[in-house]
C-alpha cells in the first residue's frame, strides 16, 4: 500500500512557479482508477482512451486549463500516485495496466489525504479554490484488505461529503458490486452503460468547465448522464 506523505522539494519548486505564474483559483481533481486485473482487455483500453478524451475536452475550454487541476491514483493490489497535481496542458494521459486484488480502502486514503495537502498548498501560496472533486471508478467491491479499514475510509468520504469540504462520486463498471458500494455508505454509485469511458470523461470535463466558469462561482451540479444507466 502507498499513502502520500509530503511534497517533494521538486513538487514545491514545480507549484512556485506555476502559482506565481497562474493565479486563477483552482479546482483538484483526483481520479481514483480501479486497475485490479478483472478490468484487463477492453475495460482498462477504454478508460486509457477515456483519459485522453478527458484532457482534449478541457484543453478546448477557455478557462478551465488554467483552473482545473487534474491528480490520477491507480489502485490495485498496491496503491500508485500515476499524476500528481496539474493543469491539463502539462497533464500527460498514463497507460494503465491491469492486474492484482482491489485495495480500495489504501486508495480512498490515499485520494483524500491529497486533497488536503493540495489545499493546504493552496492557502500557503494564497490562491483560492474551489470543493474539490474525487471520481471514483471500479469494476469490483474491496479486496485483500481488511473491512475495518475499508470502512473506516468510506466513513471518512461521508465526514467530508456532508462537510461540504468536496464531492465525491462513484462510477461502478459492469461487475462492480453496486450493493456492497452503498453498504459500505457511499451515494448511489453511477453505472457506467457498457464501456462509455469517453462519453464519461467528456462528462466530467464539461461538469468541471461549468463549476470554474466566470459565472458559476464554483456552485456544484451535475449534469445529464448520458453515459449511465438508467
């Protein structure tokens, strides 16, 4: 398992510069990525493509590339940091691979204590920002963990969720448990409509131009789901 423990000295220097160039209030995004080995083939091909769309969407925005900050966390039987906080013109879209159990409660933490850091980040270089947002995407139900621990995030996502202090969603992909999500105290899980990953990243691009645009002032609504279930 992997937390996020400290900023690097490069990461710092990195944000410095970025904030003194760039001092739009910003929006973190944390895409919390499933990539146990029961998303191997077409599943994790589609969200790779899903990844790339997401970036392209934003970049046609005229605002949302300087306020969007987009971070991708992989979670499998280990937890990875794949991108750290950026903007989308320097976000490079990953190649993810599949393989492994499902450690969700190691990957939550590990989401949630990034934000923090990103705020505090934030508040030290006076720039404002806007609830952060956490997706969620997972083809399963927890495994190889303990269920103490698994819950003991998911309790943390409510404390945050009802704090107002960020939205957090869950899109299921065919196979996950949706039961055992909402069990576990997560909001109704989105179902994703066969492999939709494009149309889902478009989604969320658009969702994030509209929370950062000079008119919203950050106020959080979703949109229309196309991509999902009815």
């Amino acid at each position: 398992m992997t937390s996020i423990d400290s900023i690097s000295p490069d990461q710092s220097l990195i944000d410095a510069v970025e904030f003194a160039e760039n001092q739009e209030p910003r929006c973190p995004c944390v895409l919390l990525l499933d990539t146990s080995g029961s998303m191997q083939g077409q599943p994790i091909a589609a969200l790779n493509a899903g990844l790339s769309t997401f970036r392209e969407d934003l970049m046609e925005d005229p605002v949302a590339p300087k306020r969007v900050e987009v971070a991708v966390v992989a979670f499998d039987t280990t937890v990875r940091l794949v991108q750290d906080f950026v903007t989308p013109d320097r976000f490079i879209p990953p190649i993810l691979t599949a393989q492994g159990a499902t450690h969700m409660g190691a990957a939550i933490n590990t989401a949630l204590d990034m934000v923090e850091q990103r705020k505090a980040r934030y508040k030290e270089a006076g720039i404002p920002y806007y609830r952060p947002w956490v997706m969620m995407i997972t083809d399963g139900d927890p495994q190889g963990e303990l269920f103490l621990f698994v819950d003991d995030a998911a309790k943390r996502v409510k404390r945050e969720v009802n704090a107002d202090r960020m939205v957090f969603f869950t899109v299921a992909v065919q196979g996950a448990d949706v039961t055992q999500l909402m069990r576990m105290g997560f909001r109704t899980p989105l179902k994703l409509d066969g492999l939709k990953f494009n149309e889902l990243f478009v989604w969320l691009s658009r969702s994030m131009q509209a929370v950062t645009s000079e008119k919203s002032g950050g106020k959080f609504s979703f949109l229309p789901t196309p991509w999902a279930k009815k």
